[in-house]
C-alpha cells in the first residue's frame, strides 16, 4: 500500500487500513523505526493511572455510595479498579 506524507510531515491511513485494524478518531499508534529503516506501526491500549491515598480512596468510596453526583465512565471504570499503590 503506497501512502504519502503531507507538507507537515503527517500520513493519512486509508479507511480500509483503519477498519481493518479497528483503528477509530483517538486511537493511538506506537511507531519504531527497525533494523533495515523498517517502520512499524501497532495500535496500542492507553490506560490512564490514578494514584490516590487512603483517604482520597475513602472520599471516593463515600461519594460513590451517596449517589449524588455521576462520575464520567472512564473515571467510574478506573474507580472501580482503584487501589493503594504506596510505591
């Protein structure tokens, strides 16, 4: 498949690259230059880390419980997983 760089540098992946691929607006690309100058590109997860002491996870437990206030769903799901990483 023959792609071409733009003026700033940047490449256009073809729609069938991209769904094949499963690639969607956000994804994100790890990019390495091989022996040879082989490019390869992989789509790769981004997990965000949120660090917080006892007492940040205390505050987070009883506002979840009081049932006040929605969290964004990417907050919610990284709160459900959360623990105490004292390193």
């Amino acid at each position: 498949m023959l792609i071409t760089i733009d003026k700033r540098g940047s490449i256009n992946l073809p729609a069938s690259l991209r769904k094949e691929m499963g690639l969607e607006p956000g994804s994100h690309l790890e990019v390495n230059i091989e022996d040879g100058g082989f490019i390869t590109i992989y789509p790769v997860e981004i997990y965000r880390k949120i660090r917080l002491s006892e007492k940040g996870l205390s505050k987070l437990e009883e506002a979840r419980e009081s049932g006040t206030e929605n969290l964004p769903d990417w907050f919610e799901k990284d709160l459900n997983d959360a623990g105490t990483d004292l390193q």
